[in-house]
C-alpha cells in the first residue's frame, strides 16, 4: 500500500481483514475498511486486472509503473505482511516471558518468607 502510494498507483481500497465488510471510510480516492474475519488484509489496486476502469488514467495504473516499482509494489505487500507478523510475535513472546519472570520472582519472594 504505501510503496502503491508512494510510486503513484490510484487504490481503490485498503483492507484489515477479510469477509463482508464491517466498516469502511472513504478518504481522498481510497477507501479504508475492516472485515469481519481479521486475518490478513488486501489492496485492490488500478492496472491489476487486464479489463480495469477506463476513468483511471493510465499513469496511475499499476500496468504503466516500470517493473522496478511493480516489484517493490508487490514484494514490499508481501514484505510487510512478514514484518508485522514477525513484530506481534515478539510482542507476544515477549508478555509471556515477563509473565513468567514474574511468577519466577514471587515464588522466590514467597521461599525466603517460609
């Protein structure tokens, strides 16, 4: 999405999730929504499709972009995905370690009482 944005391409949508559609802004030409089932997301993007809408110019369609830029469009989609999952992971991982720290340390505090 931000790489789509930042090289030009009109999105048509944003997405967080996926299934029918809970909520939806529109802001500027995209709009932003958030599905039902919160796994994974998408961005509809012009120049995609072969037959796309004909009242998009063509420099803003992802077919008109050099293939440098629709390769970074594309791996950085994908790329983010990995960043974000690897990013809640370590914040996930990291809970259960300072949970457990903590359990540690009161059954020490609780030892040297008896």
């Amino acid at each position: 999405f931000l790489f789509a944005k930042l090289f030009g391409v009109y999105v048509y949508e944003f997405s967080v999730g996926m299934g029918k559609r809970l909520w939806f802004k529109k802001k500027g030409d995209t709009e932003y929504s958030i599905r039902a089932v919160p796994l994974g997301g998408y961005v509809s993007l012009a120049g995609e499709e072969v037959e796309d809408d004909t009242k998009i110019p063509k420099d803003k369609k992802l077919q008109a972009k050099k293939v440098w830029q629709r390769f970074l469009i594309m791996f950085m989609g994908v790329g983010f995905n990995f960043i974000f999952a690897f990013g809640k992971d370590m914040n996930f991982f990291n809970g259960l370690r300072k949970k457990s720290y903590k359990r540690n340390m009161d059954l020490i505090y609780l030892y040297r009482l008896h």
